[in-house]
C-alpha cells in the first residue's frame, strides 16, 4: 500500500493541537511533557512512515521556538496533529 503524503518538505504548518512528549522525544525531562503549543508555526524538514506501522505517515517539523522565529529541532507529527490553517487557537 503506497502512502500518499499531505505535507512536502518546506510547507509551512501549524500545530493543531498541543504537541505533548509521549517518552519519544530526547530532552524533554518528563514523560507527557509539553513540545509545542497548539498555533505554533513550523516547517516540515522531512517526510518518514513509522517503523512500526508503516501506514502512518510522520512528518518531521521544526516549529518556531521564540519570539525571533529561530527554529526548534525537528519534532516527529502525526498528520493530525498538524494543519495549515494559520486561525489555529494559541
């Protein structure tokens, strides 16, 4: 089954909800900790599948982390935890 991808490299998204750590991400001190704040914007660095159920697709996004608009290290998303409706509530 071939994925169809919803997001290129470079597109421009915005998390659509709050992003939390679910013990995968290195860095974040506890298990479930906040990553990203639902409306923070991003860009889509990479595109992947997961190894263990290669029909969901997982995008790698660096989203924007602080008032200069640097860019954070890249984050892995599920599709629906992104979107690029920039009205997303903070």
């Amino acid at each position: 089954m071939e994925t169809v991808q919803q997001y290129h490299i470079g597109d421009m998204v915005f998390a659509a909800e709050d992003i939390f750590n679910d013990g995968g991400m290195p860095g974040i001190e506890e298990e479930d900790g906040l990553i990203v704040s639902s409306g923070v914007r991003g860009v889509v660095v990479h595109f992947g599948v997961a190894e263990m159920d290669e029909t969901k697709e997982i995008y790698l996004v660096q989203f924007e982390n602080g008032p200069d608009g640097s860019l954070g290290a890249p984050i892995g998303c599920l599709p629906e935890e992104l979107t690029q409706d920039p009205t997303v509530n903070r």
